[in-house]
C-alpha cells in the first residue's frame, strides 16, 4: 500500500485475477469509509494502454497512481486493478484505476481479463471515465471502438443495471471544437449500442436507461501542460457533491452501502471470475443479507457483555430491580437504534428482517431474567396479599369481604407493578402469571378459611364440650326417672346456643347453604356425640356408682347420719330400698335416651327379673329369664350401654360385694343386742331367790366366802376381756371355741405371772407408802402400753392386769372401812 498525506490506495485486484481482502479492509479502516453510508462514490477509469489514465487521475483527484515513464517506452504501467481515495472532495470519492486495454503484455487474443475488469468497473462505480485519444474520433478502426463494444457486451451480463455515468475525456484535443467532436462521438456510440446484441428483456431498450453520456475535452499533458492543468481543475469541480441531485451521478440506482462495499465488490469479482451473470440485485440482497446479520450479530455480542445487562440479570436473580422494564427497554432501543444506524442503507426487506431476527434472539436472551422479575412481582403481590388479609381479618372484618378487598387490591397492584416491568418491544403476555397469583391468593384464602373455620368449630365445639361434660356427669351420677329428660333438655339448650353463635359465624364465611347446614348439624352430632360419650364412660363405671349409692343409703339415715345398728333398725327394708335405688341407676344408666320419643321398661323389666326374683325363688325358677338376651327391647343396638346379660351379670357382682356390709349391720344389731341384756331374765333370778336361800345364809354366816366369790369374778371379767369372747363367737360356735383353745392356757399363766409379781410387790414394801404407789405406777404403765383388743397374749396379760389391780385397789379399800 502507497501513502500520502491526503491520499491512499492500494492495489485491489492483481495482474492474476486475484482479490485483495486483507488489503480492501486495512483501506476502508483508513478511510473510515465504512462510516459515509451512502454518502460516497466510486469512480473508474478505462481506456487504452499507455493513454495517460493513471496521469488524469493523479492530477484530476490528487492520486498517487504509478504513471508510465515516457523515456523509458510506452509500456504497460498499471496490473490490474488500483484504488485510491480522492483528497478533498467531498463526499468521500473511491477512485479506480483499471489496468489499460489492447496491451500488448497480454496478447492479441487474450480479452477475458478486460471483461472481467470492464464489468467489475460498471458494477461498482458511479462515473466510469473512457480515456480516448482525439484523432481516433469518427475512426471505424480506432482503438475506442473495441473498448465501447467491451462496454457494452458486458454491460448486457447485468439484469437491472445501474444507471451509471459515462463520461468520455478526449485527450490531446486538436482545434477541431468540442461542439463538433461531442455529435460525431455520440454518433459513434449509437451505432456501437444498436450493434451489440441484446437480450430479449433489454432489445429495445434505449442507452439512456443504462448510461448517462458526457463528454469532456482536455488539451495535450505534454505540449499545454498549464492549459491542461486549467481543464483538468475545472473537471474537478464536477465531482465535488457528485452524488448530489444534479451531479454526476445524481441519479445512480442501487448503490451498496459504504460498509458493505468490501464484501460486494468481492463478491462480485467472484462472480465475474466463474463467468457468470451478475444478477445485481439480488447481489444486492446478498451483500445486504451478509452485512445485516453481521451487523446484528455484533449488536447482539455488544448486548451480550454490556456491563448493564449482565448486572441487571444477575440482580434480578435473586431481588427485584426497580424500573426493570425501563432500564430494559432503554438497553433495547439503544442496540436497534445502533443497527439501524449501521444497516440502514441496505435493502429494506432484509434489513428488517435482519431486525427481526435480532430482536428474537434478545429478547429470547431477556426472556428469563423477564420471567424472574415478573416472579418477584408475583411472590411480592403474594406476600403483600397474606399480610394485608392477616391485617383485616385482626381487624375483625368479615371473611368474604376481607378476603375480596384484599384479592382486588393486590391484583391491581400486580398489575401495576407489571407495567413496570413489560417489555415493549415484546408485548409478552402477563395473564398466565396473573392467573398463578390468582390461584396461590385461592389456595391461600381457602388455607386460611379452613384453618378459621376449623378453629371456630373446635372453639365451638370445646365450649359445647365444657358446657356438657360436666353436668351431664352430675345429672348420671343422681340418676333417677328424671335424669335422661333433664339430659335432654340441658342438650338442647346448650345445642341452641351454640348453633346460634355458630351459624351466625358461618355467615362471614360466604359459603353455600348446603355446607352451612352441613357444618351445623355436624356440631349438633358432636354434641350429641358428647353427651352419648359421657354416658358411656359412665356406664363403664356404673358398678361403682351402684356400690356408693347402695353404701349411702345403707350406712346413713334420712339426715345422712351414719347408722348406728342399736338393734330397732329393719335391716331388710334398708337393704331393699338401697337395692332400689341402685338397681334404678342401673336402669337409668343401661341406655341411652336422647329423643324425646324414647320409651323403655328397662327398670320394669330388671325390678320383675332381679328384685321379684331373690325375694321369690320358686318364681325365678319357674318364670323364664327376662334378661336372657343381649338387646332390650325398643332399644336399637346403638343406643345400648349396658345389655340386659350384662346387667345380670353386673347385680350379681353388686350383691355379692354389698352383702358384707349386710351381714355386718346384722352382727352389729345382735352385738349390741347381747351388751344390753347382761342380767339374767327374771324368772332366773325368781329361781336364784327360792333355790339359793341356803347359800345366801352361808355367806352371811362365812363373810370370807363373799371376798372368794369376788376374786373368782374378777378373774372372770379378766378372762372374758382378754379373750373376747362375745367376738370371738360372732363368726360362729365352733371357729370361737377353736380360737379359745389357742389362747385360753396362755392367758391363765400369763394372769398368773401377773399375780406373783404384785403379790411380791405387795409384801416387800407394805412399811413404805411411796413404794406402793409404784406398782401402780407401772400397772398404770403397763395398761397404755397395752395392745387393742383382738390382739394375741400380751393384750389378754395387759387387760388381765388393768383388773387385778382394780380388784386389789378395792380390798384395800374395804379393810380400810
């Protein structure tokens, strides 16, 4: 490559054909050509060899073009083809300089390359300049005459050609004026044009549709230099705006945008080397094709690794970014706007094509960071929605209408919240993330319902609960004929309250009547459930109840004062009624009666089969068993506590365990029977008088025999003391005399020990008073110490002292007086 200060070129076609990419691109960088658009114009130069093309160039556009040496012979100067831009015009001016024709380097025959440089030159440029020597004008043999035919041939090889400007500069102009030569010339290229032959497409088509003709007339280089120079400044002037309405090439058709120009003039040099047609507009959509989607892909590379995206979507991952949509859509408009910038002088239909593709590919690429961003908006509207529910639903508003309010605001503010972040470029449908957060608000309100409505019916239900447990227990535990109808009516008025209450919670709730109802009469089935629970649980305790209620009316009078068994009591009576009123507990316990249709003989049948029949047993005998079954009858199987069996089976165990404290009370009435009566009847005594007169005069004549007769009785009372005997004979004649045997002869050396001991006591301190006092003193002792009565010897030996002492006590006493 050749530089100058105002100029640059390089070589972009070799004397081989070749194509010089690397070196098209480093020019198009220098020049910045790829900035002008369309704003910029290419004009060549043909004409034949050694004709001082290369010399019009350089002075005419500033070039720096090798020109040919005339002292050292006219040869060939320029190989292939050479570009330069022109220094100070404007627009930009791409200038070519085409290897010269009719060479003898290249040979006679050998055309191909002038061709190929011919329509390569009328394919790119705007203004071709057809270099010819003056005095070859009007010639029919002159060297312009095979180079316009090349023209023209090739020119036939384009479809939809470009309207390109043809300016002939006659150099070496003779006197001959211009006005003269300018027809002869035209005249000549007529012909030439009517000559070639033509498509069938363009047969009558005339030359002006393909070319503008100009002619311009320069005096000899050599010869008139300074007039050439004038000319020469003058043409200048036209290819200043040349692309300007009015210019040169003011009315060129399908130019190739600045940027694309480096890859169309290499295709299309390929095309014309493979000898083919060159269709230049689709070429045209091709380059504009290639250069879009670089472009795009550009675009779409700098988005990719712009600073702002890539912090944006990784914040967006994990928190809501504020003005999402905008900082997007902002990013967005930047990228389109720079690829309309740079594609906007291609063909419409690709470049929006072009467009379209990448704007998929963006927003395929925003896409997910979009979902993320409408998924914080959605859990945030989410999040908002519980709170403010929460909120209402503290603040003591209905249900239904908190729930609505909430839902309604939450939505709108979704909405809101959407809209900033949209894309506009997208128009990306929202309502299937809107339906979500519809359904998780749903799932939400109906979590919460069911959890408020499962609390207000355990509220209920533990109240209804509390309200009947306890009663309900009471009204079992005093069960008489008004029991159940007393169970009954507390059901119903606790039942009432609480389906009010209930019910009227229920209306907060919007739901449908069926499931209202539904609910309601679950709570009353819960109710009844508790009662009939109790009652169950009571009746598993039911001989226990039985047993305290027969103790209480058995052991206390009608004042709840404990009997005390003197021996007046009718112990039978007693016994039947406390049976009575335990067998009606068993009766009232032995089913459930809830409705007020509810009729049994329950007690009627257990007071024939259980009361009649131990009071008459000839009639249990012969009478069939009444409980004999497992139902009652009228009674469904659940509404039974107790069966009838059961019920049998459950008197016989509670008659069996009462009937100690029965005969109790018996043994207790003939005890006491037996302390009161201790004198003989008074026909004994009446005996004792008549028989025992004899014996009596004994004893006044014999007083000694009296203080005998008292010991022996005190000895006596000891004995039956010690012994217990009137207990020992409450459980029967022979265990009492068996017990007796077993204590009796102990008891006797045990009294006797006793005796000895005080006897002994006695003589060894008869002078001292204190010392008598001590034996007592010990006695005394010995009687707290003494074991209770029922005990073995040492309760027998203790009593035993308590009574000799008594009876020594006394005889002092009588020697006294």
């Amino acid at each position: 490559m050749a530089n100058s200060d105002a100029c640059c070129s390089t070589q972009l076609i070799d004397g081989d054909g070749v194509f010089n990419a690397s070196g098209i691109d480093k020019f198009m960088k220098e020049v910045k050509l790829s900035e002008c658009g369309l704003s910029y114009a290419v004009v060549s130069i043909m004409g034949p060899q050694s004709s001082g093309k290369s010399t019009l160039l350089n002075n005419l556009f500033s070039t720096n073009f090798r020109e040919m040496d005339a002292f050292k012979g006219r040869s060939q100067t320029t190989k292939g083809i050479w570009m330069a831009r022109c220094a100070g015009i404007e627009p930009c001016t791409i200038v070519m300089d085409l290897e010269g024709t009719d060479g003898r380097e290249r040979g006679e025959d050998d055309t191909a390359f002038e061709k190929q440089s011919a329509l390569f030159a009328l394919a790119v440029s705007d203004i071709v300049l057809i270099n010819m020597w003056c005095h070859d004008i009007g010639r029919e043999q002159a060297a312009n005459k095979p180079l316009l035919k090349t023209v023209f041939q090739v020119m036939m090889r384009l479809f939809s050609p470009r309207k390109t400007t043809m300016l002939f500069v006659i150099r070496d102009k003779t006197r001959t004026p211009l006005e003269n030569l300018e027809p002869v010339l035209r005249e000549d290229i007529q012909k030439i044009w009517d000559s070639v032959p033509k498509p069938q497409a363009h047969k009558d088509t005339p030359l002006s549709e393909f070319f503008n003709v100009q002619v311009v007339a320069l005096s000899s280089f050599e010869e008139k230099e300074e007039q050439f120079r004038e000319q020469v400044a003058s043409l200048r002037q036209r290819f200043h705006q040349s692309i300007a309405p009015g210019g040169l090439a003011g009315d060129r058709r399908g130019v190739v945008p600045a940027s694309g120009f480096s890859f169309s003039a290499q295709e299309i040099w390929k095309v014309i080397k493979e000898n083919k047609d060159l269709d230049l507009p689709a070429h045209k959509v091709m380059v504009a094709t290639v250069r879009c989607e670089e472009i795009a892909n550009e675009k779409y590379a700098a988005f990719v690794e712009n600073e702002e995206w890539s912090q944006l979507e990784e914040t967006v991952q994990s928190e809501p970014v504020s003005g999402f949509g905008k900082k997007i859509n902002s990013l967005l408009h930047a990228c389109f706007s720079e690829y309309d910038a740079e594609a906007t002088y291609f063909d419409e239909g690709v470049r929006t094509a072009k467009q379209k593709q990448l704007q998929e590919k963006l927003l395929q690429l925003i896409q997910p960071a979009y979902q993320s961003a409408l998924g914080h908006v959605r859990s945030g509207t989410l999040d908002r929605f519980k709170e403010a529910f929460e909120k209402a639903l503290k603040g003591g508003g209905r249900f239904s209408e908190a729930a609505n309010n909430c839902v309604e605001s939450c939505v709108a503010q979704f909405d809101e919240k959407c809209a900033d972040v949209v894309i506009e470029l997208a128009n990306w449908d929202t309502s299937k993330v809107r339906e979500k957060l519809l359904r998780d608000i749903d799932a939400h309100v109906a979590s919460v319902r069911e959890a408020k409505i499962s609390e207000l019916t355990s509220s209920y239900e533990e109240k209804l609960k509390l309200s009947l447990s306890g009663p309900v227990e009471a009204l079992l535990d005093g069960a008489n004929s008004d029991t159940w109808p007393s169970v009954r009516s507390l059901l119903k008025r606790e039942m009432q309250s609480a389906v009010l209450g209930y019910s009227t919670a229920l209306n907060g709730f919007d739901m449908d009547e069926e499931t209202r109802q539904n609910m309601i009469s679950s709570l009353e089935d819960f109710a009844r459930g508790v009662v009939e629970g109790k009652a169950r649980e009571e009746a598993g305790r039911v001989l226990i109840r039985m047993k305290d209620r027969f103790t209480m009316l058995f052991s206390h009078d009608s004042d709840s004062m404990p009997r005390v068994w003197t021996g007046k009591e009718d112990i039978r009576s007693i016994t039947k009624t406390a049976r009575s009123a335990s067998l009606k507990l068993l009766a009232v316990m032995a089913a459930i009666r809830l409705d007020d249709g509810d009729k049994d003989n329950i007690e009627k049948t257990l007071a024939v089969a259980l009361l009649d029949a131990s009071g008459n047993p000839i009639r249990s005998i012969t009478v069939a068993d009444p409980l004999a079954t497992s139902s009652w009858e009228k009674i469904p199987a659940s509404k039974t506590l107790i069966t009838p069996v059961q019920c049998k089976s459950l008197w016989r165990q509670f008659k069996m365990e009462t009937e100690y404290s029965v005969s109790q009370a018996i043994s207790a009435q003939e005890a006491n029977k037996r302390n009161n009566n201790w004198l003989p009847p008074p026909w004994a005594i009446l005996a004792l008088v008549i028989l025992g007169f004899n014996e009596f005069m004994t004893l006044l004549k014999n007083p000694l025999y009296l203080g005998v007769i008292f010991v022996i009785f005190l000895l006596l009372k000891a004995l039956w003391v010690q012994l217990d005997i009137a207990g020992e004979f409450r459980h029967g004649v022979v265990p009492g005399l068996i017990s007796l045997s077993t204590k009796f002869v102990p008891t006797i050396m045990n009294l006797i020990k006793r005796l000895a001991e005080e006897g002994a006591g006695a003589g060894a301190g008869a002078g001292a008073p204190a010392a008598n006092e001590n034996p007592q003193r010990s006695s005394s002792k010995s009687n707290s110490n003494a074991v209770p009565v029922g005990s073995s010897v040492s309760s027998s030996s203790s009593s035993n002292v308590t009574s000799l002492d008594n009876g020594k006590r006394h005889t002092s006493s009588s020697k006294d007086e």
